[in-house]
C-alpha cells in the first residue's frame, strides 16, 4: 500500500508540474512581436512591445521559481523529509495539537525563508523596471512581518480547533470542520476590509464631489443602498489599478483604489461600479460563497475517510499517524480532483463576468465600461493574446477581447 501511494504522490507531482509547463508554453506561443489587428486602438506599438517584455519576464521568473519549488518538494518527499521533522517535533513535544502546529509553523517559516529572495527580486527588479513598484523596503517587510503575525495568530487558531476536532470528532470530523470553515468564510466576508485591511492599508470614505453625486445618483437609480464607498491608498504598493466589493447585508461595502480614480473618467468609474454593484446585484457573491462551501464539504468528507490510514503517514516517512502528515499526502493526490473543480468555479466566474458587464451595460453605459476595461488593461500591462487553453485552465475573468465583443453585442 506504502509502494502504491508514494509512486502515486510522485506521479501527481510531476504530471502537475508538467502540465503546468505546457500551459505556459502554450501562453508563450501565442504570444507576437507584432500588435494584432484586434488590438489596434486599444494599444499602441510602443505599448504593446512593453506588455510583451514584461510578460516575458514574469514567465521566466515563474519558471525559474516554480521550478525550485517543484525541485524541494521531490527532495523533502523521496527523502522522507516531512516524517523526520515531524519525529524531531515530536521528541520535544508530546500535546498533537502543538505538534501538528509546530510542524506546520516551521514549514511555513522555512517557506517564508526560502521565497523571500524571489518576492524581493519580483517587487524591487521585474516590477520596478516596468514601472508598477511604489513598494519601499520598509513597507515590504512590515507587510511581511503584519502577515507573518496575523497568519500565526488566526491560522493557529483554525488550525487548534481543527486538529482538536480531527482527534475527538471521528468519522464526523468532516461535518463539524465545515461548521468552523463555514463561520470562519462569513466572518471574513463581512469584516476583512474593516478588521484585515487597515492593518495594511489607509481606507478613507470617498470625498463629496462630482465622482461621489455620480455614484450616489446610480446607486440611487438601481435601488442599490449603498453608503460605504471607500477609497484605499494603493499607490503607495503599486501603479495598478482595482476596484472591489466586499461585505454581506450592511457591512457590504465599494472599495475603489487611488489609482483607479487618478486613472479614469467619473464616468468610467461609475461604470465600474455598475459592474460590481452588477455582481451584488446578480448574488454572485453568496452563489460564490456557496459553491466554495460545496467544494470544502466535499474535500473535507473525502479526507475524513481516508486520513486514518496510516500508509498516509508511512509514506512520508513516519511510523506515526497524525492529522500534519494525512493532509500533506491527501492535498497532493487531491490536487488533480481539485484542478477539475476549480475549471468549474472559473467557468462559473467568466459567466458571472459576463452578467456583471451586461448589467453595467444595460444600466448605465458599456461603451465607458469598455473604455474603462482597456486603460485597465493598457496601464496594467495586460497580455491580451493568451492562449485558449490557458484562459480555459486559469482565467476567473474572460480576456479584454472577450469582454469587450460581448459589450459591443448588447443594445
């Protein structure tokens, strides 16, 4: 049994690694020195060639990294190295639960160690040649150490009560685990821009002005209540350009990023909005919500009837069962079932993109949310010719040609 799941674990790394490369290669190919007739008026030549580089350079970036990273994790699993660290702990600490957070803080630590020198070259080399950084060091690492504390804080917590489940709750673990996840995924719904947010980012209400009467006058027009619209200093991390809502009932909240409002038009922005208020609108958020839900239910049903196999231990390398070991094993052979839930949830996602424009479109005017989609993408550095394949695999969001076709197509 030992034999048959470590060939297996083996066989889903390097079939994920290689597919993943064969998507990229894929990207890459679709990719041309020339601008494409398509995407005349929406780039220029000058531009165009400077989406390429950085798109190139992102590419052999994430080669390089992924690629080490594919490199240490066959090393720590052929070599049982998941087991030994796990044996080390446990001849210190006696308490599963402290073991089981131990084993996971020291892995994350080393994480942290191992990826710090490529998150570095990422902001401070790629993004800063091609014009995005605004990140200065000492913001960099406060908002690594910030993460670092609120991971070992709110993670461990999870993390406590979940292992403490997995010990006394049985075959039912799955269930009272999905109640946890399930509060946990609300909570966070409702008060991550009010309680996570402003520990890393300034977010002020949207000032009285003719962007605040546009805003209101639509809200007002679409029977959407809507009085947090806030304004969040995203220039001070980065030139790129968002808007996002988040929140249920009446902690639902519009938050526009700086840049994006020194960016556009009022009415660009309003259309914008229209856009996201289209989501809420169009319950997009709770239908999100729910699926994922499903999609935890079902993982966690299928990790409660396996993990007490001991093979899933013995496999990395430990004569002791636990709860660290069984869910490193169960999330590698699940990632292939994981991969073909996630092409649902995309799937769900670029249609939910669809609705959200037409709503837009129909309520306010396409023809700014259109202008509005290509500034993004030009000022974004958007690769706007990926290939099909890709987006099928990895795109949430259909390509600014999708979109914009779609837009052009609604009367």
């Amino acid at each position: 049994m030992v034999t048959i799941l470590f060939y297996s674990i083996l066989i889903v790394l390097i079939v994920n690694f290689v597919f993943e490369r064969w998507l990229d290669y894929l990207n890459v190919q679709s990719w041309s020195t020339e601008l494409p007739p398509e995407l005349r008026g929406i780039y220029n030549e000058e531009k165009y060639q400077k989406s390429q580089d950085y798109h190139k350079a992102t590419h052999r970036f994430t080669l390089v990294t992924e690629s080490l990273g594919f490199i240490a994790m066959l090393t720590i699993f052929s070599t049982g190295g998941f087991g030994w660290l796990d044996g080390i702990i446990r001849l210190h600490v006696s308490n599963p639960i402290f073991v089981a957070l131990l084993f996971f803080a020291i892995l994350g630590l080393i994480t942290e160690i191992f990826t710090l020198p490529f998150s570095l070259y990422d902001t401070f080399v790629i993004e800063e040649k091609f014009g995005f950084n605004k990140t200065t060091k000492r913001i960099f690492f406060l908002d690594k150490i910030k993460g670092l504390i609120i991971s070992t804080i709110v993670g461990g917590l999870i993390l406590c009560l979940i292992v403490w489940i997995f010990l006394i709750a049985g075959k039912l673990f799955w269930l009272y685990s999905l109640i946890v996840i399930t509060a946990f995924s609300v909570f966070m719904a409702m008060f991550y821009s009010s309680i996570i947010v402003p520990l890393f980012n300034k977010q002020t209400p949207l000032a009285d002005g003719d962007l605040k009467n546009a805003i209101s006058a639509f809200s007002i027009k679409t029977g959407f209540v809507l009085d947090n619209i806030y304004v969040i200093d995203g220039s001070k991390r980065s030139t790129k350009a968002n808007a996002y809502f988040s929140g249920l009932g009446k902690k639902k909240r519009i938050v526009l990023y700086d840049t994006l409002i020194s960016e556009l038009k009022t009415e660009e922005i309003v259309a914008v909005l229209a856009h996201e208020i289209g989501h809420y609108k169009k319950h997009h958020i709770y239908l999100g919500l729910f699926f994922s839900l499903i999609s935890t239910t079902f993982m966690l049903y299928v990790f409660s009837l396996v993990s007490s196999y001991p093979a899933f231990a013995n496999v990395l390398g430990s004569d002791v069962p636990s709860f660290q070991l069984a869910i490193i094993s169960f999330g590698i052979l699940y990632s292939p079932l994981s991969m073909i839930i996630g092409l649902g949830m995309n799937y769900s996602s670029r249609k939910h993109e669809y609705q959200a424009d037409r709503f837009a479109a129909e309520k306010y005017k396409g023809e700014y949310l259109a202008s509005a989609l290509k500034k993004l993408s030009i000022n974004n550095l958007s690769n706007l010719t990926p290939h099909p394949t890709y987006v099928f695999f990895h795109y949430s969001h259909p390509t600014l040609l999708q979109r914009l076709k779609k837009l052009a197509a609604i009367k």
